[in-house]
C-alpha cells in the first residue's frame, strides 16, 4: 500500500530511514513494524473514583459475533 504521511517530524524520518538501511530493511517495513507496535501498547487507563463511574464503550467493529466464537473455542460448538 502506498501511503503519504505530512507533518511526520523530520528528524525522526531520518533516523528511521538510517536504521532502516543499517537494518537492510525498506523504510516501509519498519515503519509498519512501529505502527504495529504502537498500536500493540494498552491503552492508558482511565482514573476512576467509583464503580459507579464505569461506562460502557463500544467494541471495535468486526466483533459483531464475538460471543458465538467463544462459545466456538469453550464449548466446541
């Protein structure tokens, strides 16, 4: 997939690429790799006073029938 990216912070870019050609990488894989990493990190957890605070939130989509799969792995449906 071909991608721009503005604004990306000069200096960072080119450290990127350096690493990517001492890696003998393309810059493209590596930069796919720190999205992946990025991305792998949990999210920041929210402070909370109480219980009673708690609201729900959205699953991602594609998770439409998470529990018919887990019913799948648990009980071999």
């Amino acid at each position: 997939m071909d991608t721009t990216i503005r604004n990306l912070d000069e200096s960072a870019y080119r450290s990127l690429k350096a690493r990517a050609a001492l890696r003998g990488v393309p810059i493209g894989q590596l930069m796919s790799e720190a999205i992946r990493a990025y991305l792998g990190r949990p999210e920041p957890v929210e402070e909370r006073r109480s219980l009673a605070e708690l609201r729900p939130r959205p699953y991602p989509g594609g998770c439409e029938r998470l529990s018919e799969e887990v019913d799948k792995i648990v009980y071999g449906a």
